[in-house]
C-alpha cells in the first residue's frame, strides 16, 4: 500500500466510525430497571429440572439474625462473600422436576407477598413455557411463608388447581396445633396464622407424609428437623444421578455454609438445624451430589466442598441441555 492509499484508507475508516458512534448515540436505548424472569434447565439422568427464580429479598438484619455470632462477625462473613454488610440477599428458588410421566413442584415461592423485590414465579412459569395447571405434584418442605404462600393469589385462589399437594406431618402437628399458637410470642404468630389462612379451607386436600418415604418415583424426602419441627429435604435420582435438596437446611450459603456452627434467629431449635446443616453437607461433600439450595443465588445449583472447618458452595457452569 502506497502512502496516498494509506491516507485514503485512514481517512475513510476514521469517517465509518464516526458515522457509526453518532448512529449509535442516536439509537440508545432507555435503562430497563428491572430484571427479567429467571430459569434454568438442566438434567439428572432421564429427569429434566428446572430451576425457576421467585426473586431476592433484601433482608435488613441486625444484631439479632444469628444467635451465637455478633453483627461484626457476621458483616465480615458478607464483606468475604463481596456483600453489604448489614443485608443479607436472599432469594427465592422453587424447583421443577419432570420426570418424563409427571411434573412436580418442590415449594411454591412468595407469591409476592414477602418482599417488593420477589414474587416472579408466574412471570418464571411463562418464560420456561410451562402453565401451572399442568402440575400433577407439590412437595412442600416447611410452612415457612417464602415456600407456601405460592399455592395461591393474594384473593385465596389456588394456582395449581390440578396439583396434589404433599406436606411433612410434623409441620402439620406443629403449625396447625392452636396450643402451639396461643403459647407463641406475639411477634412469632405470624406463621402459624398464615399456615391457617393457607391451608385451613382446603385442609382436606392436603396429603401429609412422613419424612423418610418415597413421595414419587425417583423422589425420596429426608427428615432435616431444626430449621423447623417438620423441615425436610429431598434426594431426586434417575439411573446413576443424584441431586441433593437441601431446601433451607443452609439459608445463605456463603454465610451458613462457610459458619455451619452458627444459629439463624429462623432456626426453631438452633442446636439441631446445625446437627442436620452438617449431617447433610457431610453426605453431599462424600457423595458428590449435585445440590440445590432454595435460598441459594440464582440458578441455586451447585457442588458443597468442605473448606477449612466449614464447608463452601460452588456453583455450576451455565450450560446446554
């Protein structure tokens, strides 16, 4: 290339980006404030799971959110994991299992009724194509609000009106005993009287199980007792796979997770929520399974390695079915 080419060269590509800066600045488009919903499918064995976001609760928490650690000791815990201190994200994950014959719903999300920046699972529902009448199974794991309130509208109106609905007996025994009630602080009813506006109308519905049985095919609940009386887990296997549910026996878990020793101010009976805590991460660390944490950042899905004297999530890379 000669140096009058050159120029011609330099001068004319200098001139096309000009023209496609300005066509650009021109065309931007406006911020979106928002994001949109949230799913993520991936496979175990012959099953297909689908992970659907509910949303994240920003939690302002203070002094009191873990019994046996201080606010200090806890903001460091957040400021390690790249958070603000004094929040704490938590979001909301219900899983979607089909397993070729039916589809199941392990809990039921917020229905917007927890926090201003949750409640998506219809907007997640519609995204991964999938209509909630369709589902044949729910398994709930607690009565805790973030995981029953999903069964229906903020008008009382059932939104999986096909569904069977499973819920662990000793949640039942616990919530919906009116002793249990009138003995609760008055700053602690508010789950047992949600339970009731939940589940009171349609309580003959309701099928109770036991931890410890096979609920479906390929789909065995664990008894997790702490975080409350009836709490429980899931194992999921199809043919040599094995994803371990730990629905909220670790709530955050670069918090949890990383602490197993500590006792969060949601745990009914601390002492055993950290007996289960580690029982369950131990079995997933020797076992390798794949886990899901309800509570767990988006898409909720990963490995738990041990890390020092605690334990670590890591999450799985995005990717094809």
């Amino acid at each position: 290339m000669n140096d009058v080419s050159r120029r011609d060269f330099v001068t004319t590509a200098a001139a096309a980006c000009s023209v496609i800066a300005t066509t650009h600045a021109n065309a931007a488009a406006p911020q979106s404030s928002k994001q949109g919903p949230g799913v993520y499918r991936f496979r175990l064995g012959s099953f297909e799971l689908t992970a659907l976001y509910d949303g994240t609760w920003f939690r302002k928490i203070d002094g009191a959110f873990v019994r046996n650690a201080t606010s200090a000791q806890v903001d460091r815990a957040l400021t390690s994991a790249f958070l603000q201190p004094g929040i704490v994200p938590t979001s909301f994950t219900p899983l979607l299992v089909n397993t070729g014959t039916r589809l199941i719903l392990i809990d039921a999300g917020t229905q917007g009724q927890l926090a201003p920046t949750a409640g998506f699972l219809n907007e997640s529902f519609a995204a991964a194509g999938i209509d909630p009448k369709a589902i044949d199974l729910i398994l709930i794991s607690h009565f805790h609000p973030d995981h029953i309130n999903g069964i229906k509208d903020q008008d009382g109106k059932r939104l999986f009106p096909n569904a069977e609905i499973f819920v662990p007996e000793p949640e039942w025994a616990y919530w919906m005993d009116d002793a249990n009630l009138s003995k609760a602080p008055a700053n602690g009813r508010a789950p047992f009287l949600n339970t009731r506006r939940i589940f009171g109308d349609i309580a003959s519905d309701i099928n109770r199980y036991t931890p410890g049985k096979e609920l479906a095919p390929g789909i065995t609940s664990i008894a997790a007792f702490g975080h409350t009386p009836g709490h429980t887990a899931f194992a999921i296997n199809s043919q040599s796979h094995a994803l371990l549910v730990l629905s909220d026996t670790t709530n955050h878990p670069w918090l949890f997770a990383r602490h197993p020793e500590w006792q969060g101010m949601f745990d009914v009976d601390g002492k055993q929520a950290v007996a289960t805590r580690r029982r369950l991460l131990d079995r997933a660390v020797v076992e390798k399974m794949l886990v899901t944490g309800y509570h767990f950042p988006f898409p909720a899905t990963g490995h738990i390695v041990r890390a020092g004297a605690g334990y670590d999530f890591v999450p799985v890379m995005w990717q094809p079915l």
